[in-house]
C-alpha cells in the first residue's frame, strides 16, 4: 500500500513536470471527427446488445467463460474492472489522431435492493445524493421525462488537480423487468484556473491543459438474486503525448483511471445502501408508531 502511494506521488510530479514542459494543448478538428466515429461505434454495439434477449450486462458478452469469474467476484463483494476497445468492424483499431480515449468498464453489485429503488435514487440526484469525492458541486438544470440535464463542478486530484465545469445530458430507459439502462454524455467541460479563488475562470474550450474533453457514460441496472448489478462503461477522450513519453504515460493514466472507476462504484453502493438501510429503519419507526 505504501509502495504505491509513493509510486502514485512520483507520478504526479512527474506528470505535472512533463504537463507544464509540454504546455497547453488545443482540440483539433480531426481529433474530434476521431473522437465522434470512436463513441458511434462503442454506442452501435452497445445498442446491439441492450437489444439481446438473452443476455444484458456488457460482460456477458465477453468471451466463453469470462462473465462467471466477473458475477462470482461480483457476489463476492468486488468490483471489476476492465479496459476496453471498440475497433471497426473490421477488427481494426480506431486512431485518434493527437488525442487519446480512455476506454473502462467496471461493475458492482448493491446488495439486498430492488431495482426500483436503485433506478429512483440515480434517476434524482442531489448534492448529498451524489456525495462524491470528486464532485464539488451539482445541480438540476432541466428535467423532463426520463430525461436530466445536470450541471457538475468535478475535481480531478490524482497525479494532476485540475477543476472542471460541466454539463451532462443523461437518458433512462427500462426497456423489460428487471433491466434499466441509461447514458450520461458531457455536453459541456470547462478546465478552471485559479479554482476556487476570486480570480477563477474558465478556459476556452478545447484550448487547455487537455486532460478532459469529452466524457460519455453508458450505465446498465440488473436484478438478480441478492441485489441489483451496476454496470458502468466509460470512454473519455484526452490529449496524446509524444510517442516517446507514451510508454510512461499510459500505465499511470491507467492506474489512475482504474482507480477512478473503483472507486465511483464504491461510492455509489455506500450511499445507496445507506439510503436504503436509512429507509428501512424510517419504515420500522413509523410502524411502530402506528402499533
């Protein structure tokens, strides 16, 4: 555990060193066109497979016998997670030109819950209901029928702190019993300089330190016996380093995205069980005063 804080902690300044010697990065044109055919692909597949009759989770559609060792770790407590990505039907990989996506699917089981339950909390969200780390601020911008605008103040602090302003366009759907889905895709990101100062303000879009420009989210809900299974994929898109530094570069980004995505569902299942343990006990006091 040391050990890698102080892996985590050379990595970090490195990084920054590296960061401010390559300065800001600009969202080019052709990174984003990249970037666009990249999540049409990932979401064409996911629709195929929210489309199946048989099966539901994303990792039910690996390989032979690699969704068993994911649903007993899964009952057991864990949370995997996998990198992912999404090729052209060809099998040939997508490139994107002076950028880099971040391709992650994780999952965690809430135990003892129903669906429904599970679908209200996520589907209405408020400050003390998101209660992330990572989340300094929320609002509702819009809400229509399964449908959410939401407006986050996010905060990354491993091996680089950098605040961003966002907005996020979130669907649901609850397509047959006892499966939902829905998708959250970032409309708006801002990086902040001076957060949380008098002098903070937003960077032009695209003209930053280029660690976020676009993030997409693609959630699957599924009851089973004990509980409910949260599945989350995620693709987010970055700038490229030079090929030399590459090598370095993409272990710590992916340590830290792993991380991150453990580390969102952690969360989620702590602050939905205890709003439903906090419910449970609400019930049994009101029953009693009625008795």
């Amino acid at each position: 555990m040391h050990a890698s804080k102080h892996r985590l902690a050379a990595a970090a300044l490195w990084l920054a060193q590296a960061t401010t010697l390559l300065g800001a990065a600009e969202l080019k044109p052709e990174t984003l066109q990249a970037w666009t055919a990249y999540a049409r692909a990932t979401e064409s597949r996911i629709a195929g497979e929210l489309a199946s009759g048989d099966r539901f989770l994303g990792l039910d559609f690996q390989g032979p016998g690699a969704a068993a060792p994911e649903r007993t770790a899964l009952s057991a407590g864990k949370i995997p997670v996998a990198r992912l990505e999404t090729h052209d039907p060809n099998g040939s990989k997508l490139p994107v030109p002076a950028g880099m996506v971040h391709h992650w699917r994780g999952a965690v089981l809430i135990p003892g819950v129903d669906l429904a339950f599970v679908l209200a909390r996520v589907s209405d969200p408020v400050s003390e209901e998101i209660g992330q780390e990572d989340v300094l601020q929320s609002r509702i911008l819009e809400r229509g029928p399964e449908y959410l605008r939401l407006y986050l103040k996010l905060r990354r602090s491993k091996l680089v702190s950098v605040v961003y302003n966002t907005e996020h366009e979130v669907r649901y759907r609850r397509p047959a019993e006892g499966r939902a889905w829905s998708s959250s895709k970032a409309v708006r990101i801002r990086e902040l300089e001076n957060p949380g100062s008098p002098g903070e303000r937003e960077r032009p879009e695209g003209r930053d330190r280029g660690f976020l420009w676009r993030l997409n989210s693609y959630w699957r809900y599924q009851q089973v016996d004990g509980g409910v299974i949260v599945e989350c994929e995620s693709i987010s898109l970055s700038r490229s380093v030079p090929p030399v530094l590459e090598p370095l570069v993409r272990p710590l980004v992916d340590m830290v995205a792993r991380e991150s995505m453990e580390r969102t569902l952690l969360s989620l299942r702590g602050r939905l069980l205890r709003r439903y343990n906090g419910r449970k006990v609400e019930s049994t006091r009101s029953f009693a005063k009625e008795g």
